[in-house]
C-alpha cells in the first residue's frame, strides 16, 4: 500500500511505515503478522516438507530393494564394448617414432610397462586362478565374491616386455595393447571377440605382417565381468599386436575393430565403439 502513496509522502514517511511493518510495537507484528501466525506457518511448512521428504527417501528406498547390487537391472541396454589401447600418450592415439632416437620411442615403452605391471605374473599367481580356455567362467551364485582368471604378462610373448624390454620399438616393430572397456554385457549375449584390423585408404600394402600374442581373440574365459564389486581381482584380457614389417616413413591411419556377434564397430559418431584408429609412423 505504502508503494503506491510514496509519490505524496516524504521519505521519512516512507521510513517510518517501512519499521512499523517490520516490527509493530501496538500490535506485537513482525512483517504484519503475530508470533503466533508465523509460528504456525513454520510449522505448517515443517511437516509439509518433512512428509514430501519421507515420501522421496521412502520411494527411494523401495527402489533400491528391487536393485541387486550384483547384476545390472537393464542387462539388454548396456552398450557394446569399447576399444582403448596402449601406448597412450599425450592424449593422443599417434605412434610416432625414429628407431634410432631413443628418445622418440622410450616414453612409448614406459607406458606399456606401467600398464602390464598389473599383469605380472607373480601377481597374477598370487590373485587369480587358472581357468579353463576357451568356455565362459560363470559363476552363479548371486551374492558370493567373483574369483577371476588369470592373464599373466609372459602370455604376449614377443610383446610381454620380458625378453625384449622395448616391446619391439628399439626394432622398429612396434607392439601395441587392445583391451575392451566396456566389459559388463550380458551372457545371454556372449560373442567370441576377434580383432581385425584395416586400414584406411588404401595404404594396405605397407603394414606387411601381424602377429597377435596370445591370440586375436579375447579368450571367453575372462567373460563375463560381474563389475568391481565383488569382481575385485577381475584382471582385462588383451590382446597384443605386433607390427613386424611396416613400411618405414609412412604415416599410416590402422583400424583394430572387435568381430563378433552384436558388435557395432562402423559406428561413424564414436571411433571408439568396438574400434580403435591410430597412426603409426615408424622412422629409420
Ligand atoms: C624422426 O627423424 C626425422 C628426421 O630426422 C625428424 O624430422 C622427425 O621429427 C623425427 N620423428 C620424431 C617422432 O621425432
Ligand atoms: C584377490 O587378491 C588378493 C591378493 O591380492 C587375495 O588375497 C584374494 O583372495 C583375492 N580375491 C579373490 C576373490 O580371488
Ligand atoms: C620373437 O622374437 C624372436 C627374436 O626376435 C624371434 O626369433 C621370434 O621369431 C619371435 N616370435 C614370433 C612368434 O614372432
């Protein structure tokens, strides 16, 4: 009301009814109401919001107790698996390398090795238990710890870094590391992953010859991944590949894609599902 009579009075009206609104003296109001109306405001809205709260918490409540902390609800939406590799540098998917600069080659080296120190195989013996290839590992039982197979680094053989510490780049052939990060799909659609590999643009001729330690499939035996809870030892299969004889000087696109029933790999918004693409340049 005050507002709009402020035009005829001075401020100091405007003043003086502004503090008598605020806190009136005659009438005990603060803000034009009593004690007592606020108090039953804020009560009224205490209990409205304390009940909307209980509701929220018992709805949530009643929700998780249809989840299982062990299985995925909605096994058939989990996405095909993705493909990372190693070496993986600078954020970038180039190999880039002179054979006879050390330094061009050697932070590709570190980081294979960091990565397979997970994959020793003392750790791996002391962790993990050997299964049976080639079958998937099922185990059932809903709330037990899963156990997890082993995949010892000794298994890449050229490519484990023990015998040829440089993974083959001190050689100018090079190896790199494939795993899949989306491991968690369900059994009912279990695919026999294979790699292939192609390349783009034609430039086919100068990758020569592959070799795949310890084979170009991930082994169905690490399948399926129960998820890190009670999966915690759960160790990725890889794949290693090795580039034996590629043309030197040539700055070539390679695509490594999974194979296999249910896999979407030509997936032109994501390079990485169920593929890979990265440059090799390999000079003298
Ligand atoms: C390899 O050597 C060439 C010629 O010396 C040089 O231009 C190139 O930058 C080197 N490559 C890398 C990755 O350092
Ligand atoms: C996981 O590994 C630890 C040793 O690092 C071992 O004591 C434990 O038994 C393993 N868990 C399973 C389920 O294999
Ligand atoms: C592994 O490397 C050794 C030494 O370079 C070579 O003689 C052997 O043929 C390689 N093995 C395979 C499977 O290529």
């Amino acid at each position: 009301m005050f507002i709009f009579d402020m035009a005829k009075k001075t401020w100091g009206d405007v003043i003086r009814e502004m503090k008598i609104f605020l806190w009136n003296p005659e009438t005990r109001q603060c803000l034009g109401r009593t004690a007592q109306s606020w108090g039953l405001i804020l009560l009224f809205y205490l209990v409205l919001y304390t009940f909307l709260a209980g509701m929220f918490a018992f709805c949530l409540y009643i929700m998780l107790l249809t989840l299982s902390p062990y299985t995925p609800t909605y096994r058939d939406r989990v996405a095909p698996p993705g493909v990372m590799m190693r070496p993986y540098i600078r954020n970038t998917f180039n190999i880039a390398f002179n054979i006879s600069q050390r330094v061009t080659w050697e932070p590709y080296v570190e980081n294979m090795e960091h990565f397979l120190q997970d994959y020793n195989d003392a750790i791996q013996e002391s962790k993990n238990i050997v299964c049976t290839p080639g079958q998937y590992f099922i185990q059932e039982e809903e709330s037990s710890i899963k156990q997890a197979c082993q995949f010892k680094r000794s298994e890449l053989l050229n490519c484990s870094g023990i015998d040829d510490q440089t993974f083959g780049f001190s050689l100018g052939q090079p190896c790199i590391l494939l795993k899949m990060n989306r491991v968690c799909f369900p059994t009912e659609h279990f695919v026999y992953l294979i790699t292939i590999f192609k390349l783009q643009k034609g430039d086919e001729s100068h990758l020569h010859e592959i070799k795949f330690y310890p084979s170009e499939a991930f082994d169905p035996m690490y399948f399926p991944y129960y998820g890190k809870r009670t999966h915690v030892n759960y160790t990725q299969p890889v794949v290693a590949v090795q580039f034996t004889s590629v043309s030197r000087n040539h700055n070539m696109n390679i695509q490594c894609q999974l194979n296999g029933q249910g896999i979407i790999n030509d997936y032109n918004n994501d390079r990485f599902l169920g593929r890979i693409i990265f440059t090799l340049n390999i000079g003298e």
